[in-house]
C-alpha cells in the first residue's frame, strides 16, 4: 500500500469517527439508556395495569413513551384516549376491538412483534387472554383512558 493510500485510510477513519462517536461511560446529556431492570414500573391509569416511564409524562403536554404491562386474563371494556398513540406489543399477544362495548368476536390478535396506531377518541376494547402482555408505547400528553361505562371499570 503506497503513502497516498495510508493517508487516504487514515483521513477516512477520522471522519467517520467524527461522524459517528463512540460513546464511553455516560450517555451524554440528552441521550437515555435504559435496561429492563432499570425500569420503575407503577399503578397504572387502569386498576390492575402497570405502567413504566420510558421518556417524558403522559401528564404533561409533550411526547411520552411508556411500557404498560398487563396481567394474563385481564379486559379492559370499550374506552377512549384523547392522544392519538402508537403502540408495539413487546411480549405475549394481545388483543384489540373496535366499538361502543366489548364484542369478544371484534378482537383482533396481535402477536409479540406487532404495531398499531390507534386515532385520539377512537372507542376501543383491549384484553390479554392467558398470559400477560408487555407493550410500549408513546403518545402526546396529556393523557387519560375514558370508560364509555363507568360500572364496567375494571376493580
């Protein structure tokens, strides 16, 4: 390899690692890890769900992202959110239906690996079946779940 070809490397190398650093000890600021173990998980909106902050609030008015985690057999009845949200089933399958009330024949399934979008107001039904689900996901707060039927509130 001639001189010219050494120095040609040599400035390639340098300019990708201007372009792409590498990251040693702690993230910089702005930039978030975080392990499974390192996730705080917390009494959900709904009764028997638990949620865990990834980024941001779903209180506050701005861009959250959160891990909800659901119990096997659990249902949710015919609800709403004011935020439009995106979601991605991370672990076990779960369910979802469109509609004003619980139709078990509306439920669509959605394997670990799949993502759906769901429009702000949309009346929907959610349930796992026999195992728990683990999803994330991410909205523009802030946040609520709207039960169409209050006496039908999971306890």
């Amino acid at each position: 390899m001639n001189d010219s070809a050494i120095l040609g490397l040599a400035i390639a190398a340098t300019l990708y690692g201007l372009a792409f650093p590498t990251f040693g000890g702690d993230p910089p600021q702005g930039a978030v890890s975080l392990t499974p173990s390192q996730l705080t998980w917390a009494p959900g909106r709904v009764p028997g769900v638990e949620n865990a902050a990834l980024l941001g609030s779903s209180k506050a008015q701005r861009p959250y992202i959160e891990r909800v985690r659901f119990p096997a057999n659990f249902v949710i009845q015919a609800h709403t959110h004011p935020d439009q949200r995106s979601y991605t089933i991370l672990s076990g399958t779960w369910y979802i239906g469109y509609g004003d009330k619980f139709d078990e024949t509306k439920l669509q399934a959605l394997p670990a690996g799949s993502f759906y979008t769901e429009p702000a107001g949309v009346h929907h039904f959610v349930a796992s079946k026999d195992e728990p689900v683990v999803l994330q996901l991410s909205g523009m707060g802030p946040t609520a779940t709207q039960l169409l039927d209050q006496a039908k509130a999971p306890k």
